[in-house]
C-alpha cells in the first residue's frame, strides 16, 4: 500500500473516499484545494500511520470527532464547517 498520497490542486469532486482509511500504511494524505465534499469517514481513525491529513479548501462538513484522527501530528482542514 502506499505511504503518501498527494492529490493537491486536482479539482477532485465527489464524497471522501471511504476506503481511504484502509491503507493502514499512508502516512502523508494531502487533499486540499480540490472540491470534495461530505463528511469525514468514521473509519478514518482506521489509518493508524497517518501522521499529516491536509484536507482545506474543499467542501467538507458534519460532524468531527477527535478520536477519528487518533494518531495525526499535522491536521489542516480549515472551512470545515463542523455540524
């Protein structure tokens, strides 16, 4: 599985990937600047590796638990709009 996954600046649109969180391995996930929307996965605390999660400058929103990032040390997701 890979480590890092960049898709910065792709114009990507739809819901986050649910399956995503799976890769127990990805370390670095950068999303932003695309137009992606919906809510985080709850399974998203399932990336247990995940160390950077940059996901601003989409169209994210709901609710944000915590625990869904448990082990993250650089989070971004400034315009969240957090229900």
């Amino acid at each position: 599985m890979p480590q890092v996954l960049y898709t910065q600046h792709n114009v990507l649109s739809g819901t986050f990937p649910s399956e995503l969180p799976n890769a127990r391995d990805l370390r670095y996930l950068r999303l932003e600047h695309n137009q992606i929307s919906g809510a985080l996965p709850p399974t998203l605390g399932n990336a247990t590796h995940l160390q950077t999660f940059h996901a601003h400058h989409n169209r994210l929103g709901g609710s944000l638990p915590a625990q869904e990032l448990p082990y993250c040390r650089a989070t971004l997701l400034h315009g969240y709009m957090a229900t």
